[in-house]
C-alpha cells in the first residue's frame, strides 16, 4: 500500500500559498534541472496570472522520500469561498500559511474556520520572515489566539510551527537559522498530518470538483473515501433529489504531479478522476449498486450579492463579440453552474433577463471577465446585496471589513467607513500603521475600494469577509455625481470634448466612437446632463478675427470591469463586450427617459 498524505494549502491573498507550492513542485524533482519553469507554475489561466490571485482550487501531487503528498492550492479571497469548502473535503491535513508581518487576517479566519469545523489537523507556516520588521514570534501567538477562539480542539491547538521563506526556498524550526531547502516543511507534513484512514468495505466516494476535457466531456475528482474503485466498474450514482442513476466507470486516474497517471483501481484515501460519468454534480456520492449509500453533501455559504445579465441591445451590438444571443449566453451560465457552487442563476420574468447571485462584486466580476474573453458580449446591472426577511424583520448581509492604514490616512478612512454605516469594532498599532476592524453592511463595502485607495495614497490594505445577517441599517449614500450622457451616435471630437470639460470629467478618448444614451462621463453637479460631443468644429474660408486656442483635453478615466460594475446607478448598465467596457442608461432615448423618471 502505497503511503499517501493529502493537504491542503489556506492562506490569506497574497500571504505565498502559490509560491510555496511551486517550491514544493521542485523539491519533488518534477522537473529537469535545467527546465525553465517560471514562477506560479499553477496559475494558469490569463486572468489569473494577471490578477496575481488563485481562483480555481488545483489538484497536485509529488513524492517525497517514498510518500506521495497530495496538494491543493485554495483561493484566498472569501469570494472564492465555494471553492475553499468544497476542496477541504478531499484533504485530512492543511497547511495554515500566514504571513510574518501581516499576521492572521480576515481570511485567514475564514478559511482556517472551515478548515477546523472540518477536523483537519494544522501545520503552521510563518512565511516571508525575510522582511525587514517581520515577527514571527509573535504571529505565531497570534495564530495560537485565533484558534483558540474558533474552538479548535486541544489535539488542533498542539501544531507545529514551520519557519521560512517560500520566495528564497528554505524552511526550518527556527525563524533565525536559515537552511538551504524546505525540507523541514515536507518531514513536518510527513511527521503531523495524519495519513488517510484505510476504510474497507463497499467503495464509496464523493464528487468534490469536475474538470472538463474536450475529448471525454466531463470528469469526476474527489477522494475515494471507501473501498477499492476499479476501472470498468458499474457503479450507483447517488443524486440531490435522492434518486439513483446505474454508470459504468470506463478511466481511472490519479494525480502524478502536474499530470494525471491512468490506472486499474484507487483504494481509500487517495485523490482521483473518474472519466465516463454523465449528467453527474458536484456533491453527488458514487457507491456500489447492491448497497447505494450518499455521503454527506458539501455544505456551502449562501451568496450574498445579486446582479442582472442581459443580453447586449445597445447599437454596437454583435460589432465585437462571437456569442451575442440569449441561448449562448443561457448555455455559459448553465455550464459555470456545474463547476461553481457558491453561485445561483434565476431566470426573470422578462425574456432574455438573467439573476445571477454570488459571494461579492470579485466573485461576479471574475465570471464576467471570464465569459468576456470568451468572445461573449452582455450587460450587466448594478450589484444588489440579498436582503432577507427573519422574524418578520427586514435584514441585510454585515461583513467584517479590516483596513491596514499609515498612521497619517486612519482619521479619513474611520470617517469614510462609518459614513457607510460601519461602525469600529477594534483599533491596534503595529508601528507606523494602524489596523482597524469594522463591521459594514455589504451594500456599504461596494465602491468603498476605490475611495479607500484614493484617500490614502494606495496605502491601504482592505480585506472582508462575510459576517452574519442583521436588522437593516437604513440608507446609505452612494455615487453623488449625474453623468453626461451622449446625445447622438458618432465619432466623439476633441473639439466638443475640450469646451465640455468644465462640465466633469470624461471616460471617453478622442475618436471614439458612441451611441445617444451612452454615459461618456461623470457631472460636476448631481443631475444627469446630455452633452453633444460629435459636434465637429465648421471650418470656413474666412480669416478669424480671434486666436484659435488647441485642444487640451485631460486624459479621460478608464474603468475596471469591478470599477465600473461599482460605480453605476439603478438605471445604468455596463456593456461588456470583448474589446469594450462601455456604461450606458437602460433606456437609451432621452425623452422616454424623461417619461419614466416624471412622477406624477
């Protein structure tokens, strides 16, 4: 029997878990020597390496000293949080990686949370203890605290604590003398995190991630909790609804490093594929035909923001997309519903109309980014927070935001928090910068980031996570400032650009081109304005009596897809198309708009 360990990796974002598995992919000599491998080795899609954040959980695996360790790389934000629960469930061990300066944080919290409830056993690395200020020892109490606090049990609070730096590839027991390698952190993984139990009896496994695969459609992950699987196995496939479905199990694969391995059966405790089943979830138990029993299924977070997907019907529509219809987009919703639990999708009463509920704004926009790369072109409403009805009392989603702040910013980011209704729950010092925890209802953290950012010079750290549901907080003041909206469909002139300026700010360039309703920039004054900027200058053979001043014109702002999702009103959409991130009213003529908005 082959001895096998299976962990997963939680951390904070950007506290190295990443780097800290492409380390461990080296010292499994998964590579030649002189391979080029380049860094974040599991990052692999587009959005992720340009985002610098995991989030899709991956599967790996190496050999060390003749154990296979079992590794998944979890997502740190708590918008990915489906994906965090869902992974932990293949794992019996986890590695807490925190960073030595920054201490736990808010995420931190949320994932070690599910990862206790869970039993699994800690190991604790303290990473980046290279950094000038760093305190390990101290964090290391920290750590202690935290669990202690979210009721870990004696056998969880007796963890050992690993020492290193992932960036500079060494790990040891003691922060102050260095090693060369991080074998310290594999001996600890082999030493502390449990082996699976060997559990005999009739197979049985839970589906706890898909993958998909253009040659053999989609493909079952989980981990065989008991029994033997064996290739070409008719197999019970246990549904949601309790229904049983007859399947033949043609592949088998287990993870081999970045790869996967083809085999003829998988014994309890280790992590495989399965190839061949159909119309199967996530969720779903695999167990024998003469004894069907479901295992327990995921638990998972319910989301806590909503947003609407249309179809795009502005007058540049189907000028950059591939996808431009209902049933393409339909068909994508339906498919990410597969991969993505912590996501809800509900069809509205108007045709072509689309709910679709998340974790948060990143959880959504990433979605949107996703399908936009993809060719497919839509629009999207303004992010809404799921108001829920308890006890007959109307209430809202809180999170609990932590903002790390110079000294010198604390002052503007209190009062702009708490002007969104959040309120102080903590203050600490931590040298020059203040740490400050606040409770805030969701709706208040949605375009917080950006004034955030802008108040403190892009000092600001800002984290949060889902809280509890509470009574309502009453209104919040969101975006002041109308917009100018564009009277006509053309090429916008820097001419009629440059004499509007006193008018606000722009998002539009010069020779671009815009359609009549489409918002090309923000007011000065809190009304929506229409502005003509296809007004081209007329041009005459008579000498002018003035001087003819040039154009200046400021650089117009340019949006984010979480920016602009952020930024609009009730009545605004943002067109998103593969090339384009355009803003624009629903109602796209000026005198219907009118009609709508005049109460009588």
């Amino acid at each position: 029997m082959q001895d096998i360990r299976n962990i997963a990796i939680i951390a904070h974002v950007d506290h190295g878990k990443t780097t800290l598995v492409d380390k461990m992919l080296l010292a499994g000599h998964l590579f030649r020597d002189n391979q080029n491998t380049g860094e974040l080795i599991l990052d692999n899609n587009d959005l992720e390496r340009e985002r610098g954040i995991t989030i899709l959980s991956k599967n790996v695996s190496i050999n060390y000293k003749g154990t296979k360790i079992n590794i998944i790389d979890t997502p740190g934000h708590a918008d990915f949080g489906g994906e965090v629960e869902r992974v932990l469930n293949m794992a019996d061990g986890c590695l807490l990686l925190v960073d030595a300066f920054e201490g736990p944080m808010p995420q931190t919290r949320f994932v070690l949370q599910k990862a206790i409830e869970m039993g699994l056993k800690p190991v604790v690395v303290v990473n980046k203890v290279d950094k000038p200020n760093c305190r390990p020892d101290e964090v290391n109490e920290m750590v202690f605290d935290l669990m202690f606090n979210l009721n870990a049990t004696e056998e969880q609070l007796d963890f050992p604590t690993i020492y290193g730096s992932a960036k500079q590839n060494w790990m040891s027991t003691d922060w102050s003398k260095p090693t060369t390698d991080i074998s310290a952190l594999l001996d600890a993984i082999i030493e502390f995190i449990p082996a699976p139990t060997q559990l005999e009896g009739d197979p049985q496994m839970l589906i706890t991630s898909l993958d998909f695969s253009n040659y053999v459609g989609r493909i079952a992950i989980g981990r065989v909790h008991r029994g033997t699987i064996r290739e070409g196995m008719d197999i019970a496939l246990c549904k949601k609804d309790g229904s049983i479905q007859k399947q033949r199990i043609k592949e088998l694969h287990t993870f081999e490093g970045m790869g996967r391995k083809k085999v003829d059966s998988v014994s309890s405790g280790d992590i495989c594929a399965l190839v061949g089943l159909e119309s199967f979830e996530i969720g779903d138990t695999i167990s024998t035909i003469e004894n069907p029993e479901p295992l327990p299924r995921i638990a998972i977070d319910e989301p806590t923001m909503s947003m609407t997907f249309t179809i795009n019907d502005s007058p540049f529509f189907g000028k950059d997309g591939k996808y431009v219809t209902s049933r393409h987009i339909a068909e994508r919703l339906a498919k990410e519903l597969d991969r993505n639990l912590a996501l809800r999708v509900s069809k509205s009463e108007t045709e072509d109309v689309w709910t679709v509920y998340g974790r948060g704004v990143l959880h959504l926009s990433v979605l949107i980014e996703t399908m936009r790369r993809e060719g497919y072109e839509l629009q999207v409403g303004q992010p809404q927070v799921i108001i829920k009805e308890i006890d007959g009392v109307k209430c809202e989603p809180i999170e609990a935001l932590s903002i790390n702040v110079p000294e010198e910013y604390s002052s503007k980011v209190v009062d702009m928090v708490t002007r969104r209704k959040g309120e102080i729950m903590s203050m600490e010092t931590q040298n020059d910068r203040i740490q400050i925890e606040f409770s805030i209802p969701s709706r208040g953290i949605i375009g917080l980031r950006n004034n955030v950012l802008t108040a403190t010079a892009g000092e600001a750290i800002m984290a949060h996570r889902f809280a509890e549901y509470q009574p309502w907080k009453g209104d919040i003041e969101r975006r002041t400032n109308g917009s100018l909206i564009a009277l006509e469909a053309g090429t916008a002139y820097a001419y009629a650009i440059d004499k509007l300026q006193d008018r606000g700010r722009f998002f539009i360039f010069p020779q671009e081109e815009v359609y009549a309703g489409q918002v090309v920039g923000e007011n000065a004054k809190d009304n929506d304005i229409v502005v003509n900027v296809t007004k081209s200058k007329k041009l005459t053979n008579m000498r002018a009596s003035g001087a003819d001043d040039k154009a200046r014109i400021i650089p117009p702002i340019v949006f984010s897809l979480e920016e602009a999702l952020e930024y609009i009103k009730e009545d605004e959409y943002v067109e998103v198309t593969p090339n384009h991130i355009r803003l624009r009213k629903i109602i796209l003529d000026e005198i219907e708009r009118k009609r709508a908005n005049r109460t009588y």
